[in-house]
C-alpha cells in the first residue's frame, strides 16, 4: 500500500520496491506508475504489474473507481526504448500481443471508470494508455506526445482506435502524422482532457471525481460505461436497443429502488453498502 499522491514520491521511508503502486481505500484504487527516474517508461516489470493490478481490481468488487497516475514530472514516457535495445527483445507485434493489447483490454473491459490522472507529459504508448481510460484529467504541466512516429513506428496499444473517438479525424491525424506535443490547454480545448488543474491540486481532484464515481450504484455505472464504449460502433436502433436492455437490468437491481426512495425521502442514497 501507498500513500503516494500524483507527482509525488513515495511516502518518507517507504521503498519504492514496485514500478506500481496500489492503493485502495474507499472503494476508490489509486494506481501509480512508478520509475520516476526513466519517466515512467514501460519495462517488463511495470508492464506485468499493470496488467496483474488490472486484471485484480476487475475481480475486486468493493473497488468502484479507479485512478491511474504516475509518480514524478511524467505520466509515462511510453515503452522503454533501453529494454528495446536488449538482445533477445522480442519482436514488436509479439509484445504488443502479449504485454500492451492486454494491459489495454483490460482497462477497457474494467467494471469501474478508469480515470487518467495525468500528472506530466504521456509519450507513446504512455499517451496511449491515457487515451482509453474513461476519463483523463490533466494538471497544468501534462502534455501529450504521439512519439511513435520519431523512431519509424505506427500509434499502438489503441491509439489509432481511440485517439480519433476523443478528437475526431482531422485532429487525430495531424497528433499521429506530425507526433507535436500537445499542451494541457491545448489538450481542453480539444476535448482530450476534461478538465485542467494547477499541479498542486490534481490528486485531490482525482480523488473528488473518483469518490462521486464510487458513491453510484455499480452495477448502473459499469453499464453506463460499456455503453459508451460502443457509442461510435452503434447505429441508433442498436444503440437503443442495447440501452433499453441495460435499463432492464439496473431497473431490477436493487439499487434502483434505494435510489428511488431515497429521492421520495429527500435523503442521500446508499447504494450496494458492502
Ligand atoms: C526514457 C524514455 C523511454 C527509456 C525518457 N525509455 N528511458 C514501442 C515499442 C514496443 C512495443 C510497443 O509500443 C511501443 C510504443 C511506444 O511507446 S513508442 C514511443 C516510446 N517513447 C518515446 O519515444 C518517448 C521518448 N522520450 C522522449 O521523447 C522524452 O524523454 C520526453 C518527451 C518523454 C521527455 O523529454 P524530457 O523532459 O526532455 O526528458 P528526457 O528526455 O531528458 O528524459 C529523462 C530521462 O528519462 C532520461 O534518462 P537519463 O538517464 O538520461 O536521465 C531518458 O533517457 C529517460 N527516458 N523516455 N521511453
């Protein structure tokens, strides 16, 4: 457990033995990348980690909010292009297929929101990882570089499928073609980001945004998710249909009815208490 907070160190006398950290206190699982010294660039080590935290918390019910941030000035530098260099790297389609498709599956398949915390700049695949959680928020030094295209390769882990869902076509294209960093104001203006906060307040933010999140009755939320997920991939009767169909099922969970009494006795609801 930790208590660190985006952009800062590990808790005082606490060893940073893990390139990621968890931390999970009322319902809500922080989620911090943790090479601070190779900005959070993805090895092995905090690629397996990332993958084996998702796929817990997607087992882990009580969880209801996640947020994912970094430790230090960046959010992650995206692969580690020393670990490239080693002999016996494995080839680019096969660590796609087996470290980062997984990683972003499992982010994406998640029953909890997924909130980006990003606390500095998010290069490569780092940026792409950003990109498919289900909210990003952003301080005020955050910024966002499509690097892939400086050493000769295509966006991956996702960011081809979800960077033109988030900005639209034309400026997806010019973000992969030309790979220029974009700020954190440029990133709201663009809708990449939902909101911008000065460095200082960004995991109080993240931590107010994933407390509401938390306090919804889950099973609604994890549907509303998936729902939105699929917004881009659905014509309208498909849309409705898939909606009327999850409205079937939050209408006869329990939670419903809590939240319906609740607004009959002007009181706070209490939805799926552990
Ligand atoms: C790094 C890295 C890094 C190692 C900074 N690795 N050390 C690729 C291949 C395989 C499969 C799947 O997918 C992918 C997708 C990708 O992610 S491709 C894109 C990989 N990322 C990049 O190309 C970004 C490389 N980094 C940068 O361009 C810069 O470092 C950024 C713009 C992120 C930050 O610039 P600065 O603020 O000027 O920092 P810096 O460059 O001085 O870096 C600080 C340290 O971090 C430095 O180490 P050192 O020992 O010299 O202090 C860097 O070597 C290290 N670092 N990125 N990806």
């Amino acid at each position: 457990m930790s208590d660190s907070s985006p952009g800062e160190a590990p808790a005082q006398g606490e060893i940073p033995v893990r390139e990621v950290l968890v931390d999970i206190a009322d319902r809500v699982a922080t989620v911090t990348l943790n090479r601070p010294a190779a900005l959070n660039a993805l090895n092995y080590a905090i690629k397996g980690q990332l993958l084996a935290t998702f796929l817990d918390l997607a087992r882990d019910r009580s969880v209801r909010a996640v947020v994912l941030t970094g430790v230090g000035r960046a959010f992650s530098a995206g692969q580690d292009l020393r670990e490239r260099l080693e002999p016996g790297a494995p080839p680019l389609d096969e660590e796609l297929t087996l470290r980062y498709n997984q990683i972003i599956r499992a982010i994406r398949e998640a029953p909890q929101p997924v909130i980006a915390a990003v606390n500095g700049v998010a290069a490569g695949a780092g940026a792409s990882l950003a990109f498919v959680c289900d909210l990003r928020i952003a301080s005020e030094s955050a910024s966002f570089v499509l690097a892939f295209g400086r050493i000769g390769l295509v966006p991956d882990s996702g960011a081809t499928w979800t960077l033109p869902r988030l900005v639209g076509a034309a400026r997806a294209a010019e973000l992969a073609l030309l790979g220029d960093a974009v700020s954190a104001s440029d990133a709201l203006t663009m809708g990449l980001v939902s909101r911008v906060v000065p460095q200082e307040m960004l995991a109080a933010e993240a931590a107010t945004m994933a407390a509401r999140i938390a306090a919804l009755a889950p099973g609604a939320t994890t549907m509303t998710k998936h729902l939105l997920e699929r917004a881009f991939d659905h014509d309208l009767d498909a849309a409705l249909a898939a909606e009327a169909e999850a409205q079937g099922i939050a209408g006869r969970d329990p939670d419903h009815s809590e939240g319906l009494a609740a607004f009959m006795g002007k009181r706070a609801p209490r939805f799926s208490p552990d």
